[in-house]
C-alpha cells in the first residue's frame, strides 16, 4: 500500500536565503509606502494570507478584506520571482534531494506538499531548487489561511488520487514548526518533525511529533522505520 509524503517548504525542503521576506517587504513597499513591513512577526510555519493578513492589522492598523490581500500577494509574486532567482544564501535541506529521488523510484509513495506557501511561490522556490517536478499534488496557502484546514486539503486530494481513504499510518506531515506537527494531529495522520528551521530539537520536542529528527540526511532510517509499520 501506498504511503504519502506531504512536505512543508521553507525550512524543511529548503531555505531561501530571506528571499521571500525579501519579496514580501518589497510588495508591502509598493502598495502602502511602508518600510520593514514584516518587523516584530514570527512568520514559520504560518500561511502566506495569514502574514499578510497580520501586517495590515498589527503593523498598518488596517482591517483588511480579501482584496487588500489579494493585491499584496499580486505584488509579493511579481517580486518573488527575481528574489528567489538572485538570493546568495538559497539552500536545500540536507538528504531532501536523495529523500525525494529515493520516494520518487518507489512504486508505494506518493509525494506531495502541505503549505502555508501560495501555489504559485511554492512552484517557484521549489524550481529553484530544481526539485518541483516531485511533487504531484499539494494542500497551500492559496487553498485555505488556515494550515490545518490546508494539510486536510492535500490529504483529501492524495485520497482522491489514490481512490481511497488514508489511515494514520499512511499519511505523513513532515515540517519543521509546531504548526505543522498541530496541523498533522488535528488531522490525525503521522507527524514528522525536523530542526532544520528555525526550532531547535529541544523546541519541538514538546509537541510530541511521531518522528523528530534534527535533519533528513539520514532519511534511510526514516523509511526503513515507516515502511515497517502497517496501515
Ligand atoms: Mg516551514
């Protein structure tokens, strides 16, 4: 039986070097004159509508209708782009690109992405790093403002796929914030959790993921250990 991979994007698969940041400041910059528009937030693990939502009401005093939104995440793509293409510091995750090769010749995995990313940023961060192509479905921020309800998209999409309905063994939320490791629980799939964000081990032990791993390099590991548990 198949087993599905949903990832998260930054911090877990890879790290663009502060270039969606970047974009975002750029965009809050053309539509509202503002500088440092993201200061004092904490953005990981949160969806791409919810900050942008959060610097109109916490920074600008606004209270924000969907068009206001709309129009940010219209300019954070057009910025994102050049961004991601030019930042210095963009890296994937250590072991991601052997993890998706290894799940991509495996005939009982199903890879996809579970995000607070809008479609569209995640697409183009992930070709950046050349790894797009392995992902064959996705739950984002463009789906829903609310990561637990877009991990429950993509499950329902992979169900879709498959033609059937998944078990908690069969579904796999790996992240690096405790976001994702709540989001997976809300909706009761497994929970894998790596340090190569902005949480350390200690941090995210907490909320008691099922896998806790400080990296994926020894993805090897990982599967042998999921692959032996039936669904
Ligand atoms: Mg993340």
């Amino acid at each position: 039986m198949e087993k599905v991979f949903l990832f998260d994007v930054d911090g877990t698969l890879i790290n663009t070097g502060g270039a969606g940041s970047r974009a975002l400041v750029r965009a809050f910059r053309a539509r509202y004159a503002v500088e440092n528009a993201l200061k004092g937030l904490i953005l990981d693990g949160k969806t791409d509508p919810w900050i942008i939502r959060e610097v109109l009401q916490l920074n600008l005093g606004l209270s924000p209708g969907p068009e206001q939104v709309r129009q940010v995440m219209e300019s954070y793509l057009a910025f994102l782009e050049g961004e991601v293409q030019s930042s210095p510091n963009f890296r994937i995750m250590p072991g991601i690109e052997l993890l998706l090769a290894e799940l991509a010749a495996r005939e009982d995995a199903l890879v996809g992405l579970a995000t607070g990313n809008i479609e569209q940023g995640a697409r183009i961060k992930l070709e950046r790093a050349g790894i797009y192509p392995y992902f064959r479905l996705g739950g984002y921020g463009s789906d829903s403002e609310e990561r637990p309800e877009l991990v429950k998209i993509a499950i329902r999409k992979a169900e879709r796929l498959l033609g059937r309905c998944l078990g908690r063994e069969e579904v796999y939320i790996i992240g690096d914030t405790p976001l994702d490791i709540l989001s997976g629980k809300a909706a009761q799939v497994s929970t894998v959790a790596v340090a190569t964000g902005r949480y350390s081990l200690d941090e995210l032990r907490p909320y008691l993921p099922d896998y806790l791993f400080s990296s994926l390099a020894d993805y090897p590991a990982f599967l042998a250990e999921v692959y032996a548990r039936q669904a």
